[in-house]
C-alpha cells in the first residue's frame, strides 16, 4: 500500500502540474528538455511523472530505426491531450 499523500506532496503536484500546462501550452516538446526545466524550476522527476495525467499530457515515442545491431532507438516527447468533442443532440 502507498503512503498517504500529504498537503506538502498535493502543493509539489499542483505546482508540476501548472508546469507542464505552461510548458506544453505552445506544442509538444521533447521529455529530455521537460525534465531538464522541471530540475532546474525544483520539481522532481518524480513529480513530473504523477503530474502528467493530471495535466492533461500525453508522452509519445518517435522511433529511429538503424541503432545498433538494427534495433529502434529514438527520443520521447510530451504533448496536450486533444479533448474530445462531443455532439449535441438536437431536443
């Protein structure tokens, strides 16, 4: 079982939350240079992972072939979900 979260815990997520808002708020960019700004703003990788649903962020792959021996390698990138639109129904 985890541990209860605490106020001090819930404030850190809010805070990496608004982060990874303000951040992704002019399109998708590489998790490297997310994680890199969330270190050096004082938000934990930690964090910025339980904060990324919340936020409403989606991580993709984008894979390269040709790494050694053939295998994928490649980077990861973080974006907004796209909200779903929903119909209206007419009376």
């Amino acid at each position: 079982m985890a541990p209860a979260e605490t106020s001090e815990d819930r404030s850190a997520i809010d805070e990496a939350v608004e982060f990874i808002r303000a951040v992704l708020a002019d399109g998708p960019h590489a998790y490297h240079e997310i994680r890199k700004a969330a270190i050096k703003a004082g938000i934990s990788e930690a964090t910025l992972k339980r904060a990324k649903q919340t936020a409403g962020a989606k991580s993709e792959h984008v894979a390269k072939t040709g790494g050694k021996r053939g295998k994928e390698s490649g980077s990861g990138s973080w974006r907004r979900r796209q909200r779903k639109k929903r119909k209206i129904r007419d009376g």
